[in-house]
C-alpha cells in the first residue's frame, strides 16, 4: 500500500479507551499528510468494564484486552512500546524509559490515572494496586499463585467504597470459592457505598455483597497501611490488601508545561484541547474540562473519541472546533460476580443475572470493533510536482542527516583515526599486528515501522556475524533508507534509528565511524561490522567432530511470527517474546561457548536451523542427528505454524529437506515449518565438545538465555541430517 509522504507527526499517547476507538476512525478517515504514532507501555489494552469478569474468571485475557501492535499495523498507525517519562510542550519533545526522544507536531494524551497510594502512609509498600488496570490482572494472578497458606481463612481487604472497589470485591469472592480458597473479604468504605449512586442500586449491591460474605465498613477512613495492619482508628489485620480508591495524574506531567489541576490532572476545554497548548489534546481519566467537574466513568472516554477524532481533522485543516457534550445521564451496569449485574439510569434499577447477559452482549460488541477489523481502501500515492531523484539525488538531505546526528556519541577507541566527527570522506583506523580483522554486512528492510526498535535489532542482527566467529566487534559503517516524507520527519527518523542503534553498538565496544543515508520506499537499515581477533581464536563452520553435541542459544520462529504480524494474526504476547528474542545479543553466547572450548559455530539467519546446520555438516564433511522436539520455539511460533503461516523465504529454505532423513511422525508435523524457519537476529548454533557440553548449557541458562541440546554431530553417512 503507498502513502502520501508525510509533513508533520501526531502522536499519541496510552492506549485508553479513546485512543483505541480513535485509531479505528482516523484509519477510516486518515488525517492529511499526517503521520500516525501511538506510544504505550503495554502492548494490550485493557478494557476496564471486562475487568471485575476477568478476575472472577468468566473471561480470558484476550477477551478483555485490546490488541495494540495489531490494531496498529491493521490502521497504519507506528507502534512505540514505551513508557512516557518527560514531557517539553515547549519542544515539542516526548522523553521514553530508554532514554530516547519522540518529537510531535500534534500531541494527544489518554494515559488514564494512577491511585493516589502516597497520599496513605504505607500503601505503596504494602497494597495492591487496582490501578493501572492493564497490569492489574498480573498482579492478582500472583497473588493467586503465591496464596497465603493459614489454619484460619486468609484475609482480604479491599479500599475503596466506589463502583471499582464494589466490582472488584464481589469479582475476588467468585474467584476463590472457584478455587476452593477460604477467605474473610472486607470492603473499606472511607463514607457511605456507592455514593452518588441511585439508593436502589446501593441496596441491589449491598444485598449481594451480603450474600457473598463480604464485611462493608462504612466511615471508615485508613488513616496509614503498615505491615499486615490497617490503622482505621483502630488495628485492623489483614494478610492481602487491594487498593481502589483516589487517583491521581501521571507524575510526569508535572513539568511539562500543561496546565494541571491540584491532583495532576491536565486541564482541557470543551474542545478537549489543553489549556493554553493549541497542537495538545487529553481525553479519558487523564483529563479535566475545566469549571465541569464530571465522575472518572469509562463511557466519557468512549464518547469522546468521536468528538477527538473531529477536532484532530479540524485543528490540522485550521478550521473551528466543536464541543464534546457530556451526557447528563448514562447507563451504569456493574458486576456482581457468579454472573450476575445490577444497573441504573437515572432512577430507574435494573438487576439480575438477564443484567449480566445484558452487560456481557454490550462488553463484547465493544470489543468485537478491535477484533473484528474491516477492510481498508487502499491509499493512492502522491502525485509529485517534481519526480524523486535516483543516484546522490537519492541522499538525504544534509540539514535531516545533521539534525539526526547532532549529538550522536559512539563509543571512544584511541585506534580510530578519523570517525565520526571528523567529517572526513572515509574512515581511517590502526590496525593492530597479530590480530586478524574480520568483516561483516548486512542489510534489510524494516519489518516493523519503528525506527528505535528496529535500529536496535539491526545494530544486533549485524554484531551476530562477528559473535559467530567469536571476534570483538571493533567499529561500524550504518546504511539507512529512508522513506519519502518532509525532512523533519526524515530527520525524526534518522535521529531515533541511529540512536538506538549506537547504544546497542556501544555496548558492544563498537564505535560508529560513519555511513551513508538514502531515500527509498521503505525504512530499511545495516551496518557493516569490522571486528578483530587472533586467528587462533576463531570459530569456523568447518571445526565440528562426531560426538560434539549441539547447542542453540535462542529459540527460532521469528519469520513466521512476523509473517503473521504483516497478515494481522499475531497476538500481541507472541510479537513481544519475539522482539524480545530480536533484541538479545549473541555477545555472552559467544564468550560461554568460548570458554566452553568451541571452534565450529555459526549464527541463525536467513537459512533457518536446517540450512545453517546443513553449512556447517558439509564444512566440517560431517552429519548431524536433529532430536527436533528439543528444538527450543518462541511461544505461539508452532500455533501459527499449525495454521498454514510461513515466511516468504521459506519454499527457497525447504531445499535443505531434501539432505534430511525425516522420522516418519514429523513428515506432515508444522514442526518442519519452524526447522526452515528464516531468522532475523537469531541465536548461536554451536557444536560444544561432549564433555563440555552440561556445563555450557547450565552457563548458557544462568546468563538467561533459552538455550538448548538439540542434537549430536556424527559420522557421515548418506543424507545429512537425520530429524529424530
């Protein structure tokens, strides 16, 4: 699909409510010339109406969260899995937890609120936070699985007397007596229950915490939270505590030039424009109208996508903007655990497992907008005034490649000559006497459109090489392509690509020297590695002997994973076990295979397992046994296999069966898929001398990596690999 080259970046930030329905409608209707980021520090969304079933274990994960890597390759919008943790209106610039910058021309924020645990002594060191409601279920899992062992029940307090703590405390009761867990639930009211809420529906709630065996303590305000007590006036034990009660905004937003209110929450108008920023927008928790005080209730958020979604089109295109008008009353429907609900609107109260159903119809409808994506019409390509140059024409321009590089800091060595900063036409470096310079390139397309991920994987992709023949990278060339857009963009590209990339080299001890920057029609990067080591010290593919074992130091499927990223069906945990795996170096694998006595080892790439294994038994005239059950797979890699999903360059990868003797059972098995599986910044295959091999392995897993035995080098006979 081609694109109208972009002039300015909206970015926006958390993956609420809002955001989510907003994604989906400015897929539909795209902003002009306009590139699109969402910037989140999870890659699953959580909808807070599911929660309370989520807990009590009527739902499964997927069924309450939204897939945010999916939905954003589906809209065409870049995904930047990151925490926020500074913000310059004044710049333009948002600060992540790496440490990178991420500059806007427009600015949206839907970031939710955090409990306020600081303003009760104790709470942060001894409660459980329902809020963020995106990782609250991974707390309350490990709170299942590490239950406390008592003669007596465990007990259970949850503060906070509003809809969430009344939801929460009901969810937790189902959830144990499904599990057979004795507990004495209480629920810590700092005034009255549900209050605001219509009498009826109070009484409703009231009647079912009753039945559930659950203690209300009205008027009881926790004044401090020390170590299994609760001081409300008096000593109150408890042995788990979930607090669901105040809530502030992000800390971050202190210094960033918004105006706040007295809790930290961002001032907006009617138009949910910040106050006195005219490209920053807020809406959901984070956000405050002004002189309109309104309760924290998911259906605002919903709502105001809409009117977000206008007034984004309106602000870029100069034009007025219009009003988001609150509803006066709206329909709150609140579970009640063992499928029941009760719900009002206005003074009406409705209650009853038929509420449940009720509630679970509209809960999933929601849902099925971000499951269920439609079809998009394709975007047409810009007609240029002046066609794109080819030949030098094609470099980017200086005043992009010097914004982008300004600053840049590779690491210093005293036997560079002229780098980076000398500006020079060519790099020059002192070689040492007796060490042996060894040499590596690569270069591919981007994968992913985020330009920090992918310079990282790059940078780690192209090292790999040079861990494989068990050198010290030394030095680095980069080639980057950019694709066609106004040169600011360009230069935000370039500046968060080669930042990521330098600290990923840094690390290495590999200093940057220079390179060289193109237009093209896709973001696409690769370094050429120059690496050092003394000849003795090498690895070659050719050193492997009959009885060595084999060992892999990360699991393979990463071609098929993406491959299922391009086609929308990749869940969001498989991409993220993915990257992760992308984003580990080969550097400790080489030095624990070193130490380990190897000299046959080659990196996993672009061949899959079978052909990198199939160089090494013809370089080292020898066969191999493959135990293929050993083979170490990145989780949900063999689901998608068993689906018929494969990367593209794997018909040219299966001519390595053709040398392989396959056990009858594995012949049709997806298993085989994985085998020829292309992979990008894939581990280390090493033949480790059988005496070593225990203990290499043992190092291996103690430095966290998912290493394996996955098979015996043997004498050759006939074909070259047997699959066991």
């Amino acid at each position: 699909m081609h694109s109208i080259p972009a002039k300015q970046d909206l970015v926006l930030v958390g993956g609420g409510h809002s955001h989510a329905l907003a994604l989906r409608m400015l897929a539909m209707k795209p902003l002009p010339e306009t590139r699109l980021t969402l910037v989140s520090p999870d890659s699953l969304a959580a909808y807070s109406g599911m929660l309370p079933g989520l807990i009590a274990g009527h739902y499964q994960l997927e069924d309450t969260h939204v897939d945010l890597p999916r939905l954003c390759q589906w809209a065409g919008v870049r995904f930047v899995r990151a925490r926020v943790t500074a913000l310059d209106c004044r710049l333009n610039r948002l600060t992540l937890d790496d440490g990178s910058t991420l500059d806007y021309d427009w600015l949206s924020l839907d970031i939710g609120s955090t409990p306020a645990l600081d303003l009760v002594p104790g709470a942060r060191e001894h409660a459980i936070a329902v809020k963020p409601v995106a990782s609250f279920r991974a707390r309350w899992q490990q709170a299942l699985d590490h239950w406390p062992q008592h003669d007596r029940a465990v007990k259970v307090s949850v503060v906070g007397g509003g809809a969430g703590g009344t939801e929460i405390s009901l969810a937790i009761a189902t959830a144990l007596a499904r599990r057979g867990l004795r507990a004495e639930i209480s629920l810590i009211c700092a005034s009255t229950l549900l209050s605001g809420y219509p009498q009826a529906l109070r009484l409703a709630m009231r009647k079912r915490l009753h039945h559930a065996g659950i203690q209300v303590q009205e008027s009881s305000r926790v004044s401090r939270v020390s170590a299994g007590q609760l001081h409300i006036g008096k000593e109150q034990p408890f042995d788990l505590l979930f607090w669901c009660t105040g809530a502030v905004g992000a800390d971050w937003l202190k210094d960033s030039g918004l105006a706040l209110d007295a809790d930290n929450f961002i001032r907006i108008d009617h138009s949910l424009r910040a106050i006195g920023q005219a490209n920053v927008f807020a809406a959901g928790d984070c956000a405050l109208i002004d002189e309109q005080p309104l309760p924290r209730a998911g259906v605002y958020a919903v709502r105001q996508a809409g009117t977000l979604v206008r007034n984004l089109h309106r602000a870029i295109n100069g034009q007025p903007l219009v009003q988001w008008k609150p509803q006066k009353k709206f329909l709150s429907l609140l579970a009640a655990g063992n499928r029941d609900a009760a719900g009002s609107r206005g003074n009406i109260t409705v209650q009853g497992p038929w509420v449940w159903r009720w509630k679970d119809r509209i809960d999933r409808h929601f849902m099925e907008k971000f499951s269920d994506l439609p079809a998009r019409k394709m975007i047409a390509a810009a007609t240029e005034d002046m066609p794109r140059c080819a030949g030098c024409g094609a470099k980017v321009g200086s005043e992009a490649l010097q914004q982008a590089l300004t600053g840049l800091r590779p690491v210093a060595r005293d036997d560079i000559l002229a780098g980076i900063d000398a500006r020079e036409d060519a790099s020059v470096i002192r070689w040492p006497t007796g060490k042996a310079l060894v040499q590596s390139q690569d270069y591919f397309p981007a994968f992913i459109d985020e330009p920090a991920l992918f310079g990282r994987i790059s940078a780690l992709h192209s090292l790999s090489d040079i861990y494989a023949m068990n050198a010290t990278p030394h030095s680095a060339l980069a080639t980057v392509s950019l694709p066609v857009n106004h040169q600011v963009l360009q230069g935000r590209d370039l500046k968060r690509l080669m930042y990521a990339a330098v600290d990923e080299l840094n690390r290495a001890g590999c200093s940057l020297l220079g390179g060289h920057t193109l237009e093209g029609p896709q973001l696409a990067a690769g370094f050429a590695i120059n690496g050092s080591a003394r000849e003795q010290d090498l690895f070659h593919k050719g050193g492997a002997l009959p009885g060595d074992k084999l060992i892999l130091s990360k699991p393979i499927g990463t071609g098929i994973v993406l491959a299922a990223m391009m086609q929308l069906k990749a869940p969001a945990a498989t991409l993220d076990h993915a990257l992760q795996s992308m984003l580990t170096s080969n550097a400790m694998a080489a030095k624990i295979f070193a130490d380990s006595g190897v000299r046959c080892c080659t990196d996993i790439t672009g061949f899959g397992l079978l052909g990198h294994l199939l160089e090494i038994c013809r370089a080292s005239s020898c066969a191999a046994e493959l135990q293929a059950e050993s083979v170490p797979l990145l989780p949900g890699a063999l689901t998608l296999a068993g689906r018929g999903i494969t990367s593209t360059l794997k018909p040219a990868n299966d001519i390595a069966l053709t040398e392989c003797q396959i056990a009858a059972r594995f012949h049709y098995h997806p298993l085989l898929a994985l085998l020829t599986d292309p992979q990008t910044s894939g581990g280390l295959l090493a033949a480790v001398p059988a005496a070593q091999a225990d203990s290499c392995l043992q190092q291996l897993r103690g430095a966290g990596l998912d290493a394996a035995c996955i098979g015996e080098v043997r004498v050759a006979n006939g074909l070259r690999i047997g699959i066991q």
